[in-house]
C-alpha cells in the first residue's frame, strides 16, 4: 500500500461517505457556514449527523527525517432530530440517531482516496452542546487514528539552490 499524508479533509471525506451509506433518510454533511442563519444561529436539516472537524495530533515515529507520525484526527458528528410533541420526545428523536450512528463508525476502517485505510476508528465520548439544556443536538466524539507519511519536499537541505 502506498504511503498516504492521511490529511484532515480526506479522512472527513471517507467519514462522510461511511455515514452516507449507512444512514438512510439522515441529512449528512460537514458543518458549515451556509448551516448559520443571518442571527449567527446554528440551523440544521433535521434528521442530521453532521461532521466537524476539532483537530489532529501528530506523534513523530522515530525517522530521522520528521516525515512519518502517528495522527490522530479528532472529529465530532452532531445528531439532531425533530419531534415537536413535546421536549422528551425531541430528546428520545436525536438519541435515536445517535444509535444509529454509534454501531456504524465505531471500528470502521475509512478508506482514503488514495485507497488506504484507517485504523479502526474510536468511540471517544458523547456530550450535548453547552446551551442544549434538553438534549436536543449530541455531539459524538471520534478519533481516526493511521500512520502518516509526508514526500519531504523541503528535507534535502538544498533548498537554496
């Protein structure tokens, strides 16, 4: 298998594509800012799992050149539903979703473009958003751990000539 870069917005992508094929009838896509109202309020398509990425973590492999690491890409997915009969049902609607999102990400392997694959991805938390005092939207916290290997364009040192 080739050597991949395992960059934040192919691992997005595979995640993505994992959740789109498993979740019929769920609204999938990143988080964006189209998805924010002219009062900078969050709106989503409901029913949702919507994906954020939080961040990444690298830890150098030992190469004496810096150029492969261990990565670790933080990603949320937000699940939201709606029930308008009452706050209960609203809540019991989005937990509903986070079922079905928890059995198909936890341990998928993630195949990148360029046809590598992740190591199985980790269930790491589920929490609400701050404000969300009903339950309404659960933001499910994953990692998506592989080995990143980078070209080294700039490590010959003869970047002066």
């Amino acid at each position: 298998m080739p050597a991949s870069m395992v960059l934040p917005g192919d691992v997005e992508q595979a995640l993505l594509n994992a959740l789109t094929a498993g979740l019929a009838g769920i609204n999938i896509a990143a988080i964006a800012s189209s998805d924010i109202n002219d009062d900078d309020e969050l709106v989503l398509k409901m029913p949702c799992a919507r994906t954020r990425f939080a961040g990444t973590e690298y830890k150098n492999q030992g190469d004496n050149q810096w150029l492969t690491y261990d990565v670790t890409h933080i990603f949320e997915i937000w699940t939201a539903a709606e029930d308008l009969t009452s706050k209960e049902a609203q809540r019991t609607a989005t937990l509903a979703v986070v079922a079905q999102v928890l059995p198909l990400v936890a341990g998928a392997r993630l195949r990148l473009p360029d046809m590598s694959v992740t190591e199985p991805v980790a269930l790491k938390s589920i929490g609400k958003l701050p404000d969300d005092i009903v339950g309404q939207i659960y933001i499910c916290t994953i990692e998506v751990c592989a080995i990143a290997q980078f070209p080294g364009l700039l490590a010959t040192g003869n970047e002066d000539n």
